[in-house]
C-alpha cells in the first residue's frame, strides 16, 4: 500500500481528492473506475474554489483517495470542460458509468448539489475526462 506522500512523489504536482460524499459512493465510484466504465466526472464548478480545492487541469495527473484517505488511484486529467448543468448532455453523461441517460444523470446531481448546497439549473458543472494511471491495489 502506498502512502500519500509516496503518490505526490511519484506524481509530482498533483493533487489530492476524494470522489464522492459518502463511502458507498466513494466506493461504488472507484469500482466504476477501475472497470473501465467511467472515465468522465463532474462537480459544480464554484464548489473548488469554496472547499480549497486546485481545478484540474489536463495533463497533471492527481491521486483519488478511498474513503479511508489512502491512495487508489492516479488519474490523469485529459479535457476540462465547463458547462451549464441544463445542457450537459449524453455525449458527456455516458462515460460517466454510473447513470442510465440524462434523466437520471439530472435526478442524481440534482440530489447530490442539493446535499452540497451548489444546484441551480444553471449552476456551471466542471466537467472532467481522465484516464487511468495506476491503480495503486495492483
């Protein structure tokens, strides 16, 4: 098992984050990763900035942690994408993994941005395409 500080090591410039706002969803999320099922992830734009958290950036690669706070896996950002939550679309919500079509993608953002206090119809969604590094589980 490799540490935090090991990861930035080898991934010099990176961040640190955590996917999602529980750990079932944490879990659930990197499973999706790890099956090849999801290489797109979104978030409200402004919610960065109010948590401290660095945007990403295509090129860097950052550390996923699980819900435990250890290294999972190193994600390399591809494309940024910033877009109105009423017009992000299946092109985008697909490689997402985990929603059936848009519906569902707006009926579970929706409840997750509520959870956060960030949703607004027109709140603008960073949205995210990475790849896989490493999977630090082996």
């Amino acid at each position: 098992m490799i540490t935090v500080e090991a990861a930035l090591k080898k991934y010099p410039g990176g961040v640190v984050f955590t996917h999602g706002d529980s750990a079932a969803l944490n879990a659930e999320i990197l499973a999706l990763i790890r099956a090849g099922r999801k290489t797109v992830t979104c978030d409200a734009w402004e919610a960065f900035a109010a948590r401290g958290e660095t945007l990403p950036a295509a090129g860097r690669t950052d550390i996923a942690l699980d819900w435990s706070g250890a290294p999972a896996l190193a994600l390399r950002t591809v494309a940024v994408e910033r877009i109105p939550f009423d017009q992000v679309d299946a092109a985008r919500v697909t490689p997402m993994g985990e929603f059936r079509d848009v519906a569902h993608w707006r009926a579970g953002y929706e409840a997750y941005l509520t959870r956060s206090g960030w949703f607004a119809p027109q709140v603008d969604m960073l949205v995210e395409t990475f790849e896989v590094v490493e999977d630090f589980a082996g």
